[in-house]
C-alpha cells in the first residue's frame, strides 16, 4: 500500500506515480498532436475498425491494402492480418467523441512512465531514481510521437510493462492475463509470452505460455472459420517473401528452407544492430545494458534480455518480408518501460564507479545522460511527425464520385479512413490484367494517384498499371466510364 512520502523516504507516493502518468501523457499526446491524420497503415486500419464499430457496422474494413487477401466484397471483416485488441480500445474513445481515438492514445502512453518507475522500485532503485526511470519513459526514447497514435506502441508497452511488474511481484495470473492480451494485439506476441517463461520459476512458467497460446490459437480459429482458406494463403505469403512490396502487391515467391531463412540474418545484421542500439537512443541502450548485466539473478530481467536479444533475429527468420516494416519496432515497446528501468539502474552503477573514482559531482551522470536520451528522443519525434505527415484532404479530388463508389488509390487504408470510401491499393508492381480483375470483381472505374508523383496533364495514362487509363489530373479513369457530371 502506497503511504505519505517524506524527503528522505524511498518509495515511490501515488502523487508521483500520477505525476509521472500526466507528465507523459500530455507530452506524448502534445508530440502526436502535431499528426493531423493516422499516418501509416497500421494507424490507418485500427482507427477505421474502431470506427466503423462505432457506427454499428461491426468490425469491418473497406480496404484492400495487399493483395495476397482480396475479399469477395467491400467492405469485409476485419482482422484478417492484424490482432484485434488495438482497434477495440480505440472504440473507448471514439464512442466517446470523434477524434477521442487521441484520448485514448495519451493515456496509453501516460501508463509507461509510472510503470519505468515502479519497475525501477523492483531493480531496488530509491525514489529518485525511479522517478528518473519514469521520466525517461515519459519522453519516449525511439517512438516519440507515436506512443500516442491509433496503434500498438502505447498499449503494448503497457501491457508488457504490466506482465514484467507482474512478474517481478510473482503475480502468476497476473503474468498469464497479459500474455493473452499482448497475443491479441501482436501476430507475434507469443514470443513475449515464451519469454515471459523465463521470468516465472518452476511449473508456473506454464502460465504465461498458455496465456499466449489461447490468445493467438483462439484468435487464428476464428480467422479460420471467417476467412478460411484465403487466411491461410495470406498468413502463408507473409513467411515467404523476402521483399515486402513484392509481398503485398502479391508476387509469388518460391518456399522459403532453413538454409535461406539462415541466409537473411547476416543480411539483416545492420538492421539487428541498429536496432539494438537505436531502441535505447544509443545511450539508453549502454545504460540498459549495463543494468542487465548488474542484474542477472532477476528472473523477469532475464526475460526482458532475452527478448530484448532474440526478438529481431527470430522475426527475421520468421518473416523476413514484414519485419524490418514494422513489426521489431512496434514489439520491442513491450519492453519499453523495463528498458528505461535498467537504463536508470546503469546510469547510477556508473555514477557510482566512474563518478566517484573521477570525484565528479553526484548529478553530473544521470543529468547528462538523462537530457542527451532527451535531446535524441525528441529529435526522432521531431522526424517521426514528418513522416507521418500526410497531405490535407486526398478526399477533395474524389467529391464528384459516389460516396459508396469503390476506387483504386495509392494508399487504400489511409483514403479509405480519412474520405470513408471503399478502395483497393494499386502497386506499380501490378499488371493490367491483374488491375483489371480487380476492377471487375469491385466495380471500380476510378484512381486515385499519389500527389508527389503526378502531373496535372491529361491524356490516356502511357504506363504502369494504369496503362490505357484516362488521367484527369490525380484521378484516372478506365476508358469506357461515362463523364462526369
């Protein structure tokens, strides 16, 4: 039970612990306020599902994103690619305002700083410290402004957070509940459950195995019985490829043996190392190290080192084609809070030797290595805004069509959530042929085409998979449709 804090006392008081929510709540929700609109893929679908929910649609898409899963008819059900968890807890929010979607993000990403800092209590870190832990959670290391966004990054660096407190507290249900939840919002959140494993002494390991076994197996079947054999088609491309455009514009690839997947980690080894050191902002990521190596009798920090270790060389293995886009980067945040606990630890075991053999004065380390982990992380929000930046409103060109009318478009997930508009990506990859079965099966006659790469010139579209189309300015149209009023 949390208690009154003096100056002198170590534990952390519930007023810090809400300090440290509200600190990083409204800094991560200020950074992500500076995005107008979701913007990538995934932030695209999860807001759209939670909003065709809210209008009592059920759980649908109007997209088709790639084309190794294309439905009878748009829309379809959702989820036959990503978990389901994220796009739920969004319907929190959105249910209670348009836009609440943002709410619910900042409070997400408020939950990792007070859970740094308890995780930190658990290292044996006195209150300063931990608060420092929490702090640096707050900023956000590698995913500044995107905590915050329609996405996995908030909720899956709570739950892990949560399944490691749980863990260092021995709090086995506990452990179990949350591999199950963190199974249904990563396709490989099993992996942190077999991590989890290692965090449990005994028979009880179990628990958080099973716990991530019902969630992915429960969730599979019902994939099974929604989607049948096309589910399989799609989940078995994924694992194929080793290029990810030709994944999605859904080019066949020869089956992928032990020998080739052990081909692709000398050839991702840059990424694994970037990855690595980048998850920490290079000096969280020495600090962090040199907490887990203070700390290797802990069994939950075993866990978090091992998955800290495997997760990009198994991913890459695994799915060669889908993991360096997106997929180490958002399930490395399950162990963002920890993270930011053993930098804490490092950052004092280093002030302890270094600081006082070289009788520097006892905040120089942690104030330095705290403000450069800042400064960086701050500068990769400032890169991360931009990136997700997308023009104002795609939807303009398309205000003389049909609401319902479904059209191709250079990104279908962002138009389709931003116009509410049914649509289907067009790769450059994709041939005429497999465009014009696409039109026919979608009763589609009009494309959108991405603003950085068009002209405003008419005239019939002379390559690419548009070719014999009749460009309009951004929308092209297949040659037979009737003008336009």
């Amino acid at each position: 039970m949390l208690r009154p804090m003096t100056r002198d006392d170590s534990t952390l008081s519930a007023a810090d612990l809400v300090g440290l929510f509200c600190l990083a709540a409204l800094l991560q929700g200020l950074l992500y306020g500076f995005v107008p609109f979701p913007g990538d893929y995934d932030q695209a679908y999860y807001l759209s599902v939670a909003q065709h929910i809210v209008a009592g649609e059920g759980a649908r898409i109007g997209a088709v994103w790639n084309h190794t899963f294309t439905p009878a008819e748009l829309p379809h059900a959702a989820d036959a690619h990503w978990m389901p968890l994220p796009s739920r807890v969004l319907v929190l929010g959105e249910a209670l305002f348009p836009g609440g979607y943002r709410l619910i993000g900042a409070c997400l990403a408020g939950s990792w700083a007070p859970l740094a800092a308890l995780l930190g209590r658990e290292l044996g870190l006195d209150r300063r410290w931990a608060i420092g832990a929490g702090v640096a959670a707050a900023v956000g290391g590698g995913w500044a402004a995107r905590i915050a966004a329609p996405d996995t990054y908030g909720l899956v660096g709570m739950i892990g957070g949560l399944a490691l407190l749980f863990a260092a507290r021995k709090n086995t249900l506990g452990v179990g509940v949350m591999a199950l939840l963190m199974a249904l919002s990563r396709t490989d959140g099993a992996l942190f459950g077999l991590a989890l494993a290692l965090a449990i002494p005994g028979a009880r390991a179990l628990a958080p195995i099973a716990g991530a076994a019902l969630g992915a197996a429960g969730w599979t079947l019902r994939n099974h019985l929604v989607f049948g054999e096309a589910f399989w088609q799609s989940r078995s491309a994924a694992t194929a490829h080793t290029d990810y455009l030709a994944w999605a514009s859904g080019q066949s690839a020869p089956a992928l043996g032990v020998i080739d997947r052990m081909v692709m980690l000398p050839a991702h080894a840059v990424d694994v190392l970037a990855h690595w050191l980048m998850s920490g902002m290079v000096v969280g990521t020495a600090l962090a190290a040199l907490g887990m190596l203070a700390t290797t009798e802990k069994p939950w920090v075993r866990a978090v080192t091992a998955y800290w270790l495997l997760l990009p060389v198994v991913a890459t293995v695994l799915a060669p084609a889908v993991a360096w886009h997106g997929t180490v980067f958002r399930s490395t945040t399950a162990i963002a809070p920890a993270l930011c606990a053993l930098g804490a630890l490092g950052a004092l075991k280093l002030n302890r030797g270094l600081g006082e053999a070289r009788e520097l004065p006892p905040a120089l380390i942690p104030t330095l290595s705290l403000a450069l982990f800042a400064l960086l992380s701050l500068g990769t929000g400032a890169a991360a805004i931009a990136l997700q930046a997308r023009e104002p409103d795609p939807c303009a060109v398309l205000a003389d069509l049909p609401p319902e009318e479904p059209i191709f478009a250079y990104d279908a997930l962002y138009v389709e959530q931003r116009c509410r508009r049914p649509a289907v990506t067009l790769f450059s990859e994709t041939s005429p042929e497999e465009r014009d079965a696409l039109a026919a099966r979608y009763g589609i006659r009009h494309a959108l085409t991405a603003p950085s790469a068009e002209t405003q010139t008419g005239g019939v579209h002379p390559s690419g998979p548009l070719q014999g189309w009749i460009r309009g300015g951004r929308l092209s149209s297949a040659p037979d449709t009737p003008a336009r009023r």
